[in-house]
C-alpha cells in the first residue's frame, strides 16, 4: 500500500508522471471521469480548509466516486478523545482512501501504523503539506515551463509555514535552484530544513527585505503569518503584517516574474495585485485539485511501497520533544526515532549513534 505523507515518498520520475496525467486530464477530462466510479475517499479535516479538503472532494466526484468525512475536529470522535490510530482503524472499514490534516505534526505518520486504506497528508501542524506542492510543482511547470534552474523567493513565515516546508523538499531535488528566504528574523526556516538544504547542496539566502529582492526572482511564494502556530499572541501582532505585496513592489519585479500563495491570504497580497497578470494563485487553486485527481489515481492503483530504513524503537524511555508532536498525546502511540550513525574519517559509520530523529514530527532530538 502506498501513502502520501511527505513529498520525498514520490520520486522525481514520479512526479514528472503525475504532471503529465494531470495534463491530460486537463486535456481529455471525460477519459477519466469514471475512472473510480464504485469508490470512496474519506476527508478527515481536524484543522480548518477550504482549498484543500474541497478540491480533494471535487476530485475524487470527478473521477466518478463518492466522498465522506467531516470538516472540524468538533464534527468527530475526536472531540471525545479517540485517538487518531483509532479513527483511521474505523475509516479504513469504510473508505478506499484517506486524505486528513491535522494540527498535530507526525499525525499522519501515527494514521499509517492503523491505516488499512492509502493515507493522503493533507497537511499536519508546521511541518508538511505535500498535496499543495504538487499545486504548486503544476504551477511552475506551467508557467514557467519548467521546474530546475529558477530562482524563487518565499517570503512570510517560513517557521510554521508547512507548504514552503514541502515546496523547498521538492525543488532542492531539481538542478539549479536557488531560494531567497525572505522573513523576520523569528519566521526563519527550521534549523533541520536549513540543514537539509545544506546537505543537498542547495543554493540559499536568508533575508529580511522584500523590496530588495524581489528584482531578482523568477517567482515569488507569498504565505500567511500561521497564526494558529504561535504560543504569543503580542508575537503574532507584531509580526502578522511584516510583508505586504502590493503594486508598488510589483513595479520592481520582472515582467515574467510569477506570484504564489498556498491561500488564504489575509494581508500579505494587495487585492490590486489580483488583476495584474504575474499573480497565479487563483490558477494554483484550479492546478491543486487536477493533481488532487492525478494523485488519488495513482495511490488507489498502486500496491507496493518502495523499501525505506524503517524506524526504531528506544527502550530508554525516550519521548520526543516537540510538544507540538502527536506522539506527545496519542494514547498507545509508541515513541519511534531514526537514528543516524555519523560517518568516521575511515568511511565507517560510528556504533552508537550520534542524533536521532523523531519517526513523526522528524524534529531533531537534543
Ligand atoms: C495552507 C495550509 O493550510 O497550510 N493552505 C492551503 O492548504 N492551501 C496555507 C495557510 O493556511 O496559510
């Protein structure tokens, strides 16, 4: 079986398919309007969309099937304390795929261990959301004819913001990229994500001025300040309108330059810039639900999972540290890490290993 939880699960080969169904649904939609008739996708939304759980449930009745589920973690079980494992365990009676999004990071990591039925991540808390890269790889490809040798600038808040997290896991692996992180000091990047850039070599900047990058880019990835992710109310004051794109900025950009966002915008884009022809996000919106079709084709069609080091099990009592992680609540949810041996000087990983990884939420573990 095969799920979606992070980008990374689908390989480049993969995702170049996935563009190309999705092109030739865009070109031929009756071909495919039947495709899972007889079949059911449950929506399993425990945090607020409008975007996401939508396109997922117009995708799947373009394809000729049926959907179920809830909208607000208040319309489930969940409100009475059932456990995400537990709930999955009972969906997968009733439908042949799953898309959730939950405000707990790891959650679907937690769904799989119970899961009878593809689980699709349809974004957990600040850290993944890899349904809306696959939004904004069709985006790329699209309008800029290509998905290697841009230069992208994303700007807001790249701290909690889980579909700049997804995007950037998905074009470091394409050549030539180089990413501006445009953000207040506070919303920088997760350290392990910086770290994973630097492993894959990618080209990066961290910067504060929008003004003085925006010159450069081949396309700009506004976000929202996450406002639900912040523990400080005056913090989220203070920085919710650090960004605004407006027509004045839009004056300093190339011609050909593209404007993202994942959406909802609050005020971070102007609604001038909505009838300049550079802003592309209402075009994301349409391109996330055809990959939305792509996707559940592809994962209902598919039965083996490429073989990954699974995680381990430590008998130390260890629990992960991020209190925003679903293993920190999850009843019966057991703690799992991956470990990583360093590599000595004489090419031999060391014994004991030196960090572990959260299996969940993949917070480092200090
Ligand atoms: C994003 C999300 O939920 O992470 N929206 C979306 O899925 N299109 C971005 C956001 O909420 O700011």
């Amino acid at each position: 079986m095969r799920h979606l939880l992070s980008i990374t699960d689908l390989s480049v080969e993969e995702i170049t398919a996935l563009l190309d169904t999705a092109a030739d649904m865009e070109a031929r939609p009756d071909e495919y309007a039947h495709r899972m008739a007889g079949k059911k996708l449950a929506t399993l939304f425990f945090e607020p969309s409008t975007r996401t759980r939508l396109s997922f449930e117009a995708a799947m009745l373009e394809l000729g099937g049926s959907v179920l589920g809830f909208a607000g973690a208040n319309n489930s079980s969940a409100a009475k304390g059932e456990s995400v494992k537990d709930t999955i365990r009972t969906v997968s009676c009733y439908a042949d795929i799953i898309a959730m999004r939950h405000p707990l990071e790891g959650a679907p990591w937690a769904a799989v261990q119970s899961a009878a039925v593809p689980v699709i991540n349809a974004g957990d808390g600040g850290h993944h959301h890899p349904t809306q890269t696959l939004a904004d790889l069709m985006t790329l490809k699209k309008e800029k004819g290509r998905l290697d040798h841009l230069r992208i600038g994303l700007c807001g808040d790249l701290k909690f913001g889980r579909t700049v997290h997804s995007l950037i896991e998905a074009l470091t692996r394409y050549p030539g990229n180089e990413f501006i992180l445009i953000s207040p000091r506070e919303l920088r990047l997760p350290a392990g994500i910086i770290r994973d850039m630097e492993e894959r070599g990618a080209a990066f900047r961290e910067e504060e001025s929008l003004e003085q990058e925006i010159g450069g880019l081949d396309a700009l990835y506004m976000t929202r300040i996450q406002q639900e992710r912040f523990f400080s109310v005056e913090e989220y004051l203070r920085l919710k309108d650090s960004y605004v794109l407006d027509e004045e900025k839009m004056r300093l950009a190339k011609p050909d330059m593209i404007v993202m966002h994942p959406l909802p915008r609050v005020n971070e884009i102007d609604v001038k810039v909505d009838d300049d022809p550079r802003a592309c996000y209402f075009k994301q919106v349409l391109y996330g639900k055809i990959m939305r079709k792509a996707l559940i084709l592809k994962l209902t069609s598919e039965i083996s999972l490429p073989a990954k080091p699974g995680p381990v099990r430590i008998t130390t009592g260890r629990r992960c540290k991020n209190p925003r992680c679903i293993s920190t609540t999850e009843q019966g949810l057991e703690p799992l890490f991956y470990p990583v041996h360093q590599v000595t000087v004489q090419g031999v990983p060391t014994r004991i290993p030196t960090k572990y990884f959260c299996a969940y939420c993949e917070m480092e573990q200090v």
